[in-house]
C-alpha cells in the first residue's frame, strides 16, 4: 500500500456500531428481526454509508445489500448481516458489516492500492424465515419456490407478503459474478469464551463446523394428573427428560474434542400443569466439524431412541 494511505479510524468505527445499536434497541442489545421497521431502517442506514466508500449500493430482491465498486484491479468481498435473532447481541453481524465498511473506506480511496473492497450484508441469515436465504439466493441456491413457501417463524405471515409490505417485491435478486472476487472475509464478534478466557485479541476460523438437527417425539399417554397413580403413568415428558440426561450420560465417550450438543426447544402436549403429557418433543441439535464424529454420534442417538 501507498504511503498516503489513510489509516482505519477507531472512533468512525465506535461510531458506525453505535448508530446501528440504536437501531431497535432493546435493554442492553437489539430486537431487530428480519424485515422488520428496525433492519429496513438498518439496510437503509447502510446503503446511506457506502458511498463513503466509494461503492454504488443495491438493495435486492431478497433484502441483500450490496456495495460494488469499478475501481480496477482485484476485489474482496467482505461482509455479514444486519438482522438480529429476536432480542439479541449488538455485536452479532454489525461487527463484520461495519469492519468491512471501515476497511472499503480506507482501500478504496487509496490510488495506490490496484484492488477493492465489495461489500454484502446477507438477509436473513439468522433465519427467520429460513436457512441463510440471503446469501442462498447470491450464490444461485434459493428458488422461487422457495420463497414462496418462506414464512416468519415468528407470526406465520408469508414471505411474499412482507417482501411486498417492505417494498422489495419486483426487484432482482443479485448473483454472484464468478470470478469477480478473491473470496470472502467476515469479522464476527467471539460467541464462545475461547479468545477470552486465552486472553487473545483475534482468532482465524480454522473449519465451519457441520450442524444436525433432529425433532425427537415421545410417545404416552395423557391422563389427569390428580388420579393416575405413578405407577402406571406413561408420561412423555418424563421420558423426554430422561432421554436429555442419557444423552449427556452417552455422547462423552463418543464425541470429539470440540463437539456440541444442545436441546434448544422442548414442547409438552397438551401443555397443560394438571396433564400427564401425553406427547412430548425436543428439538436437538449435534455440532461438529467433522463427519465422521457427526455420523458416529447419530448411530448413538438411533440407538437409544430403539
């Protein structure tokens, strides 16, 4: 890089993130889900910014923002998302929206440099209305059909719908240009205490760790909980419950050294603090980065659901 070359800013950075934070501010974090007032606002909010960075920005079909630059020379494109998890961290997306804004503004403006920063922020990728449609639909997975069978997870309502409420329905999705761009970069704040309790600064991802999630069902038998004696209950909670605590009971001896394991939903049916729950449910989900300790952990769950 050149010697007049301009360096990154700290205080326009704090800035950037803080303007965003206020953005569907909720106690300490934000509430800011898919197509919302507060993400539309934050989509707005950064397409206002990136021609600061010498960028042309779009705002796509699927809620993408895009920041492209005509500046000669090989490109990186670097980026996250701007829609939160429903009242969630500040940091979680802004970081690497805002990262890479930062390091557009001082590349791009720099002569001397023969290349630029292209800047995304993926739609959805914290799944509201399905798995990573935003940056699905770039890369040419996401259909039509897809998304008309998307709906918010939150009120049901389709995502053809919002689109339209939102203004985005009739735009063009944009895809990637193959060969356009170096590769991807994204900065993310630390989810785990890995950095933290190593007191390290910054860490490099080293693999992206595979995710199986399963929908467990227990079968019982409802009945009132005041007259059915213990004895002769089938409560599917209850084997629920015991089946949570076998699989942290199984899965050490068969699990590698970074596995992850969590029940994140249970439901009871009918729900009801004087019935037996007749049906039970647990959504369960395996993280690892490699298949082989995935399939192995799955033989175990097969075989303790027999």
């Amino acid at each position: 890089m050149s010697d007049h070359q301009s360096q990154a800013d700290g205080a326009r950075v704090l800035t950037d993130l803080n303007a965003l934070r206020a953005i569907g501010a909720y106690k300490t974090g934000v509430h800011r889900p898919t197509f919302s007032e507060a993400h539309m606002r934050s989509l707005q909010w950064l397409a206002q910014r990136l021609p600061e960075a010498g960028l042309a920005p779009t705002i796509d079909g699927v809620g993408n923002v895009l920041g492209t630059s005509t500046k000669p020379g090989p490109k990186l494109l670097a980026g996250s998302h701007l829609e939160s998890q429903n009242f969630a961290g500040w940091l979680d997306g802004p970081l690497g929206i805002v990262y890479a804004l930062e390091a557009a503004r001082v590349i791009n403006a720099d002569p001397g440099v023969n290349g630029s920063i292209e800047i995304a922020a993926w739609c959805d990728e914290e799944g509201h209305f399905g798995h990573f449609l935003g940056s699905r639909s770039y890369v040419g997975d996401l259909t039509e059909a897809d998304i008309d069978s998307a709906t918010d997870r939150n009120t049901g309502r389709s995502m053809r719908e919002v689109l339209r409420e939102v203004g985005l329905a009739g735009r063009a999705r944009v895809k990637a240009e193959r060969g356009r761009h170096l590769g991807y970069l994204e900065a993310h704040i630390e989810q785990g205490d890995t950095l933290e309790s190593g007191g390290l600064a910054i860490g490099i991802v080293t693999s992206i760790v595979g995710i199986w999630q399963y929908r467990i069902t227990f079968s019982g038998q409802q009945n009132h909980a005041g007259t059915t004696r213990m004895d002769v209950r089938k409560d599917a909670g209850l084997a629920l419950a015991r089946f949570c605590v076998a699989i942290d009971d199984r899965f050490p001896a068969a699990c590698g050294p970074r596995t992850v394991w969590t029940t994140g939903r249970i439901t009871l049916d009918p729900g009801a603090p004087s019935i037996i729950p007749g049906r039970a449910e647990m959504l369960f989900q395996v993280r690892d980065d490699d298949p082989e300790v995935i399939e192995r952990l799955e033989n175990v769950l097969r075989s303790m659901a027999l």
